[in-house]
C-alpha cells in the first residue's frame, strides 16, 4: 500500500482549509456592510450607506482574491450569501436613488446569489413604499409597488429546477405574498384619502 501522497494531500487540504476561514471571515464582513448600508439608506443617509456598501464590495472582491487557486469553493454558501446580500444592497441603493439596477454582470457576480439579492431587495422596497404611505406621498407609493411588481414577474419567469437555482421559486413565492400585502395597504390608503377629500369637500 503507497500512502506516499498523505503529505502532498494535506498540504493542499491545509491551503484550502486556510482560503477558506478566510472567505467565511470576510463573508460575514460583506453581510455586515450590506445590512448596515441598507439601514443608512432607509434614514435617507445617502453618503454613509454608499461607503458602506462599497466596503462590502471591496470585502467580496477579497473572498474572490482568496478563493482565486480554490475554485471548487467558488458556489460554496458562505460566498453566495455574501454575494446575494451585496446585491440585494446596490440594488436596493440603485432604486431608492433612481439610479438604473444594476445586472448581475455590473457587480461581477454569478447570476443565482444577484437573482436571490433581487428578491430580497423587494423586502426594503415596500418597508419604503410604507414609509411613502405615511408620507402621504401615494404616487411615489404607486411607482414603487409597480416596480416590485416587474421584478416578482421577472423572477417567475425564472423556471429552471431549484437546484440550479437554490430555491429561488420558493423564494419569488415568499416575495409575490409581500407584492400582495403591499398591493392591499395602498388600496386602502387610497380609499381612505379618497374618503377623506369627500368628507372634507362636504363639511
């Protein structure tokens, strides 16, 4: 029995084992980045949440660097969820900012994490459409419930197993409900302030 390659093998395990506690370490930074980017957006912060975020894409670009001799690690789920939370943060500042969304070829990602941080950015979408409601601010409301609207569509014509695609149409699914929801509270504003201009044009 010639066991004389165990050093060779551990030598490359030792390497990988390395790039990737420092891929996980560096994931983590990006989400980190990427949430708070988002809540700076949300206070209208413009500034902060743009450094933010650009630090969570030169922390992804650093996962890439470390991965660069591993590529078996490349679709591994510490690097896809970081990838999705950057997504779902350019494209979230993108939209609140009225800045064309950027594809996934613009953030040099691979398609399935930028489809999933799409989804996800539908979420902050209509925590903003709410805040527009209680602004009284219903055009603004209506452009963003149309614009959720195009990206759950866009999402559902994405029809390929979710193996391929890491459960994305349970995850459109999840997002569709949210359109509903969000479809239903401006309706009822709207009836609402219409209700109250008649009340108003009476009194």
């Amino acid at each position: 029995m010639n066991l004389d390659s165990i050093g060779q093998i551990r030598t490359i395990l030792d390497a990988r084992f390395a790039a990737r506690e420092k891929g996980i370490t560096g994931s983590r930074r990006v989400i980190r980045a990427s949430a708070n980017g988002i809540r700076a957006l949300h206070r209208r912060e413009w500034d902060q949440a743009a450094a933010l975020i650009d630090t969570a894409e030169a922390e992804l670009a650093e996962i890439s660097d470390a991965l660069v001799d591993h590529p078996e690690m490349k679709h591994a789920g510490f690097v896809s969820d970081a990838a999705k939370e950057y997504a779902e943060a350019r494209i979230t500042q993108a939209v609140f900012t009225d800045l064309e969304i950027p594809t996934f070829e613009d953030l040099g990602m691979d398609p399935v994490p930028y489809l999933h941080g799409l989804g996800e950015a539908v979420g902050e979408m209509r925590r903003r459409m709410l805040d527009l409601l209680r602004d009284e601010k219903l055009v603004e409301a209506e452009t963003t419930l149309e614009e959720m609207d195009d990206i759950v569509d866009m999402l559902a014509s994405i029809d390929y197993p979710d193996g391929m695609t890491n459960g994305l149409r349970r995850t459109t699914d999840v997002f569709r409900s949210l359109v509903e929801r969000s479809r239903s509270d401006l309706t009822a504003t709207i009836v609402q302030e219409r209700l109250r201009e008649d009340l108003a044009n009476l009194s």
